[in-house]
C-alpha cells in the first residue's frame, strides 16, 4: 500500500513539472515592462511628449538713421556784447562737430538667445513657446572743447559747441560763457544773454542710440508627406514683436571757469516703440543626411514663412533740464499695417534620442514700421520730429541644443 501511494505521489509530480515550464513558454509569466529608464530616454517616442530648446543667437540688426547735423563748432553772440558786431552774430569756423549718422558707424552683431518649450502629440503635430531676445546695444558718439587738429580759433571760438535749438523757456538758459573783467566794464564786458542757452556755447555734447528687440512665438507644425529620407510640414501661429529705439542727446555747459551743474546740463530724448502683433505661417521641409560613425544621424531643413501684422507705435520726445526742475515733451501714437517675411536654414545632428543640436542661419524682414531717422526738432516749442516709414532687416546664427523627456 504505501509503495502504490508513493508512486502515485511521484507520478503527480512528474506531471505538474512540465505544466509549470510550459505555462511560463505560453506567456503567462512575462517580465514587467521599463515605463521609465532615465530623464533622457523613453519607451515609445512616437506616443509624444514635452521637449525644451535653448538657442544661442547672435543677429544683425538695422539702425535706421540717417545725416542730421547735431553742432556746429563756435557760437552765437546774441546781443552783440561778446564781440562788439551787429547781433546776432557767429564766432567760430562753424565746421560740423556732431552729426546722427556718425551712429551707423562700423557694422555690429548682437547676442542673444531663443527659449523654446514645446509638446509633439502622437499624431506627430508639435506646439511651440519661444521667446528671442537680443541684449540692449548701444552706439554712441561725443564732441569736446577739441577740434581736430587742435585748430581752437585765436580766441578759443572754436573750443565751443553750437546747436540752433529756439523756443526755450529761461529756465534753460544756461550759466555765464565768457569771464567779466575786474573791475566790471560795461562796455566791453559781455553780459549773461551773449551765449544765451545751454545749447549755445557748450563744451560737451553727446548722442547715443540705443535698440531692444524682443519676439514672442507661438507656432503650431503639422506633418503633410513623409517619405524615407524628406518630410514636409507646414508652420503656422500667432507672433508678438517689440523693438524699441531711444535716441538720447547731451548736452553740458560749464561756467567760464570750467564749473559746471545739472541744472546746466540739457538731455533730448527721442524714444519710437514698434509693437507688432499678427501671425506667421508657411512650410519647410527636412532631408536625411545619414549617419556618421559615432556621430549617429544628421540632416538639414529649410523653413519659409510669411506674417502679416498690426504695428502699434508709439512716439516721445523730450527736452528736459537734468536736474529735472523743466521739461517739454511731446507724445504721437501711429498705426499701421506691416507684412513680414523670414527664411530659416538649419543643420541638425541627433546624437543620442533624446538630444537634438542644431545650427542654423535667419533672415527676417519687416517692411512698412516705423522709425525717426533724423530725430532731433531743434523747435522746442513743437517738438515734432519727423517719423519715417521703413523697412527693416534682421539676420543672423543661432545654435542651440533641445532635450526631449
């Protein structure tokens, strides 16, 4: 009895053995499936997902301004007492010591950067946030009591600076130019209205430009062909664009014995604001390049577009004392409508599937803005500088890398 029960026993055993082995052949224990390996690697890409980019630019960007005389060397004896003829009379060699256009100068670049977030949905649609933002660039240029060549004039008339700026209240005045004798003659002494105005007889004169550029994007891209080497999308969203330019104008007069305040001091400012809002669209297309050793895959895509845009603009110009006791100003607003253009290449290297770098080279055009480029009225009680229509180019690189989580 008990060895027919351990046979049977034995038997039941050899039995469930192969049953186990093979319901773990037919799949009924399979491993767990990897959701998540790492920050930088996915199980399934195509399902979509959130990507960051961080581009560093570095553009051309236009300054629209152009020949305006600013100061003239000498100055204007206004009751005749400075030099004893018939007033109004100008002293001095009168050779353009100040000018807007020295501003263009030498071309520049400017640095930047391109903030890009975004999500590519499963149907391989992406949307995209980006802000590019050019750092604040400055030109400026000055003149000094020094002319070239050191040619000063006999009587140092050319040691000074003259800018024909009219209608200006007494509180712009100025302080006294030329010494008195000791005791006072008041025949030959020139009184405080000779060099009237901080603008007549100054020593030191400056003008600055100053630009900002700012551009907000929204872009949706969705896929139209694909085939195994070249895919085609067309780009399309809403855009914001902010340039800003303030043309600034300074002005110093000492006293006859080289002293000076800020309440002698004169600024002139000229500030245009463009705000465009509209929307971009268009298309690009990319082609497969192949892949390196070592260096994975490569390709390159080229992108076109056009805008078409609401250009709010705002105008400010102001003739204040620096000690801030006066000022003039006058604001204008305009409003119009500027069509854009852009064209984008760029050559992208995937060295890990999650990481995308790219360098590539834009052109942006913007036609029918805004600009003062001659932005000086020297009629204080106006103020009305001229405002140009223009058109503007930007251009530039840009290379960044985008991490897809």
């Amino acid at each position: 009895m008990r060895t027919r029960l351990g046979w049977f026993i034995l038997a039941v055993a050899l039995w469930l053995v192969p049953a186990s082995v093979h319901a773990q052949d037919n799949g009924y224990y399979e491993v767990p499936p990897t959701h998540f390996t790492g920050p930088l690697s996915h199980p399934r890409y195509e399902d979509g997902g959130f990507f960051v980019a961080f581009d560093a630019v570095v553009w051309h960007m236009d300054r629209r301004i152009r020949d305006q005389t600013v100061a003239i060397r000498g100055f204007l004896d206004t009751d005749g007492t400075a030099t004893g003829l018939v007033p109004p009379a100008f002293i001095g060699s009168g050779a353009e010591a100040l000018n807007t256009e020295q501003l263009r100068g030498p071309s520049s670049w400017t640095p930047g950067f391109d903030f890009i977030i975004g999500w590519r949905f499963e149907s391989g649609v992406t949307l995209t946030a980006s802000w590019l933002h050019l750092s604040d660039t400055r030109y400026s240029v000055s003149a000094g009591p020094i002319p070239p060549n050191f040619q000063v004039g006999a009587l140092l008339e050319n040691s000074f600076l003259f800018s024909p700026v009219t209608n200006f209240s007494s509180l712009f005045a100025g302080p006294r130019d030329l010494p008195q004798s000791t005791p006072p003659d008041p025949l030959n002494d020139a009184t405080d209205t000779a060099l009237y105005g901080i603008w007549n007889g100054a020593d030191n004169m400056s003008i600055e430009l100053l630009q900002r550029f700012d551009m907000f994007t929204l872009t949706a891209r969705v896929p139209t062909w694909q085939s195994e080497n070249c895919r085609t999308y067309g780009l399309f969203g809403p855009r914001i664009i902010v340039m800003y330019e303030r043309f600034k104008w300074r002005t110093v007069d000492l006293d006859f014995l080289g002293f000076g305040t800020s309440a002698n001091n004169a600024e002139y400012t000229n500030i245009v604001s463009n705000r465009l809002y509209g929307v971009h669209a268009g298309c690009g297309c990319e082609w497969f390049l192949g892949e390196v050793p070592l260096l994975h895959a490569f390709s390159v895509s080229f992108d076109i577009e056009g805008a078409l845009y609401g250009d709010w603009v705002k105008g400010r110009a102001k003739y204040r004392r620096e000690d801030e006791v006066t000022a003039a100003s006058r604001a204008r607003n305009f409003f119009r409508a500027a069509p854009g253009a852009e064209a984008k290449v760029s050559l992208w290297w995937y060295p890990w599937e999650a990481i995308q770098v790219r360098i590539g080279y834009n052109v942006m055009g913007l036609f029918n803005t805004i600009a003062s480029e001659r932005p000086i009225d020297f009629d204080m009680g106006t103020i009305s500088p001229v405002y140009n229509q223009t058109n503007r180019l930007f251009h530039g690189f840009d290379i960044g890398i985008a991490f897809v989580f």
